[in-house]
C-alpha cells in the first residue's frame, strides 16, 4: 500500500468525513425516491457509501497494488486498522463485487483458491479514493489547526 499508516489510522476517518460530506452533496442534488410507500435510498449515495465505507477505503487502496487472497488482504488490511472482522471484510468484498468494482476469482483446487482484484471501474474508483486519502495526508496540518481554533472558539464562548 502506498498510503502511509497515518493517512490510514488519522486520516482514514478524516477521508471518510470527506467523502460523507461529498456523498451529502450530491444527496442534495438528486433527490430520494419515494416508492410503494418506503423511502428508497438514493442509487449515488449508496455507491458512495460502499467506496468509501471504513473497510470500502481501505480494501480498494490495497486492491491497487495487486490482487490478493482473502487472507493476504485480511493481513495487508489488517496492519492499517487491526479491528477488521473477516465478517466486515467479507460483507465489503461482496458488495463491491455486486458494484462491479471488485473481481472474485475462485479456482476450482485443493485447498481452495479465491483471489480478489479491481475491475476496470473499481480502479478508477481506487484511483480517486486513493488521491482522496492523499489529499487527507497533506492537509491534515491544515485540517488540525481548523479544528483546534474551531475547538477554541466554542470553549470562549461557552
């Protein structure tokens, strides 16, 4: 992976933060259907919520690389954010597959051998979410010091 670990532990979630506030963006520009009663959610915004979910981010990055096994992007995933579950990894991997973002190559041997890699569109995805989390690491100063005056003026006033 070519994100450093501190793009990934403190601006992983900042990178998150960003694509949520893009993904209220363009909610805002295409309206939510309503249909047989229920709210269904907007198509756009359910893409962008996979792209850039916690485990979305992190598994489209490594994908960039090369394929993997499962285990091998359990690993490689693992050493930016130890908490993921091969549940979560496996819920994510399904659902950028059924995005069309990721490809699962199962091979019919003993013991059995799936590898993961990035469709045509999942590495365009890949390609801006990682320039995302590169933009995340060079600003985190600029993001820090907002924060922190931000932080100041709402402990001055009350």
């Amino acid at each position: 992976m070519t994100v450093s670990p501190e793009v990934s532990a403190a601006g992983a979630d900042a990178t998150v933060e960003v694509a949520v506030e893009v993904a209220v963006e363009v909610e805002a520009e295409v309206a939510v259907a309503v249909g047989g009663g229920r709210e269904v959610a907007c198509p756009y915004r359910l893409v962008l919520e996979h792209v850039t979910s916690r485990w979305g981010v992190l598994v489209l990055i490594e994908l960039l690389e090369r394929p993997y096994r499962f285990s091998e992007l359990k690993r490689a995933v693992g050493r930016v954010n130890p908490k993921v579950s091969e549940k979560m990894l496996t819920q994510t991997l399904q659902t950028l597959e059924r995005d069309g973002l990721v490809h699962r190559d199962a091979q019919p041997v003993i013991p059995p051998r799936v590898d993961y890699s990035l469709t045509d569109l999942g590495r365009e995805a890949a390609e801006r979410v990682r320039g995302l989390a590169h933009w995340t690491e060079d600003r985190m100063d600029q993001v820090t010091a907002a924060r922190e005056r931000y932080d100041q003026r709402k402990s001055a006033t009350g």
